[in-house]
C-alpha cells in the first residue's frame, strides 16, 4: 500500500464518470450504522435507487460515492455473500459511485484490457472489466463492476484504453446483479488466476487480506 501512497501523492486522474466535476459528488454512508436503511430495508432495487435520488437532490449533488471497508447489510438477500459454508461476506472493498444507469465511465489512468466478464446472478457484478496497469515499476489492476451489457459486447483483451477515454456505460437493474445503478470501483494488486471477476466483499476475518490487496480505491480517484 505504501508504494500506492507514494505513487499516487502527485498524480493527476481523469474524472471517472464522464463530464461530472469532483466537486458534485457527496459522500453517502451505506454501512449498518445508517439507521435509514436499516429501519426501511431497501431490498428492491427501485427503492434503493429511489434512496439514492433523494439524497442527490438534498445534497445538491450528481453522484453519491463511498463504501470502502464499510460493513453493509445490504448483501443479506444474496447467497453469494452468504454460503453456509464459510462466515459472512459483509466488508466492501471497492468504493461505490451511484448515478443513473447508461452514464458514461472512464479510464481514470491508462490500461489494457487484462480480462472481462458476465458475472450472472443477483448480487453480483453482472458485465465487469478488469484492466491492467503498468506505472513506473508498479504493476496492479483496476476493477469496473456493474456495467451495460454493449460495454463487453465487442471488447478484446489487451486493448488499451488512455487516460480520460470512455470506457464503459453503466447497467441498469436487469443486468447488474439486481442493484441501483452505480459503479463498482476497486484496486487490486494481485489478481491470482480470476478471470473478469474479483472479490468486491469480503468476511471480517479475511480483512487484513484484502485490505492490503485492494487499498483504498480513492487513492486513484482522489475524490
């Protein structure tokens, strides 16, 4: 994480949603310490996005962004987060920007297309980009969840995508894994053998892990 501090101290990002300057996002808390969410569920995706808007417009604001390391509870209606088999995934480990579905993304920094992928099922993904990062001696990875479908539809491995340049649309609830539209935004230093697909949330007893392969996404974006 130090060599990610150092790196990024003087680095200068594209905005990563498309025409929207930094200073029209708000920070919105999604963690179980909301009591909001907690007294009014929120479990359909119409209501959460319903949510989102609501607090956009009372903050003057065009995207709402945060979540990293929060504990949400959000994740409870899917069995990907909740296999009885193993403890329960409810750490995330990206950082969220919620805005309307079809808003254009971003490359923040340049990259090529290291892997992608339809994550099907609720509570995933849904259409994910992965690209891979080379700066200075540093190799790492950045992930791009819940997107269009027409973002993978004619993409290859390996192509570039430079600082600045569109990178994807983002979906809407039938394709995202059943959410309000938002980009899921994550670091990863060590991709291991995942393919289009990396853990967005973790269990609080695999945390020191992952928050050392994923740092703070906000390192890049320096919102």
């Amino acid at each position: 994480m130090k060599n990610f501090e150092m790196l990024f101290n003087s680095f200068e990002p594209a905005p990563i949603i498309n025409a929207i300057d930094y200073n029209k996002y708000a920070k919105i808390n999604l963690s179980v310490s909301n009591t909001e969410l907690t007294e009014n569920k929120l479990e359909a995706a119409e209501e959460f996005e319903a949510y989102v808007e609501d607090f956009l417009e009372s903050n003057n604001a065009k995207v709402a962004y945060g979540g990293y390391l929060e504990e949400r509870k959000l994740y409870k209606r899917s069995s990907i987060f909740n296999d009885s088999n193993s403890s329960e995934r409810n750490m995330h480990i990206g950082l969220d920007l919620w805005i309307k579905a079809g808003s254009v993304i971003n490359a923040p920094i340049e990259g090529t297309v290291h892997s992608f992928k339809n994550n099907i099922g609720l509570g995933d993904y849904g259409p994910t980009i992965i690209l891979e990062h080379q700066i200075e001696n540093l190799q790492f990875y950045t992930l791009y969840g819940h997107l269009s479908l027409e973002s993978i539809a004619d993409l290859k491995v390996g192509k570039l995508f430079k600082k600045g340049e569109p990178l994807a649309t983002l979906g809407n609830k039938d394709v995202n894994g059943n959410y309000a539209p938002h980009l899921h935004f994550q670091i990863i230093n060590t991709i291991e053998n995942y393919w289009g697909d990396y853990p967005g949330v973790c269990s609080k007893q695999d945390l020191d892990f992952y928050m050392e392969n994923c740092p703070n996404p906000n390192l890049i974006l320096n919102i």
